[in-house]
C-alpha cells in the first residue's frame, strides 16, 4: 500500500499544533523528558493515529505508555499472586 508522502513533525521534537491548552498538560506536567527514537515506518504510524484521533503524536505515546504500564503490572501482580498460592506452605515455612 502507498502512502502519499506528507510533511510532518519529527515524533521527538513536540510541534504544538493545537490550542496550547488542550495539550498544555504534556509539557506542564512533564517531569523527565524521554527522547524516543522510532524507525521511520513506525514514526509514520504514530503520527498517522495521532492525527487520526487529533492528538499530538506525544499524547498518544504517553497513552501507549500508560497502557502497557498498567497492563504489565496486572499482570506481574497475578503471576506473584499466583506463585505465592502455588508455593504458600514453602513460604510459611521460611518465615518461620
């Protein structure tokens, strides 16, 4: 499938092209700055979603973040629940 070429923004330098209160909250909350190098088929689908939900393209990395942070921790904290069950009696033992 061809994609028509479009001139857009590198992903790691933030272009506000919105209303500064709307995405505001990306550069007043920010606290560490992360630098995120994407090959170029992979900045081209961020900045494709980005402009398909009329997000910056730092918003929806910050989204897919947040996502996968959430998901990996349920499912970090199910395998931890999972083994201390598996292994309650081993566990008991130890601490005593």
């Amino acid at each position: 499938m061809n994609r028509p070429t479009v001139n857009r923004p590198t992903v790691n330098r933030p272009t506000v092209n919105r209303s500064t209160a709307a995405a505001g909250w990306l550069y007043r909350d920010a606290v560490e700055e992360l630098p995120l190098r994407l090959a170029p088929g992979l900045a081209r689908d961020l900045a494709d979603l980005a402009d398909a939900r009329d997000q910056l393209p730092e918003e929806v990395a910050v989204d897919a973040v947040r996502r996968y942070l959430r998901d990996e921790g349920e499912h970090v904290r199910s395998l931890a629940t999972r083994l201390a069950e598996d292994h309650a009696g081993l566990l008991r033992r130890l601490g005593e």
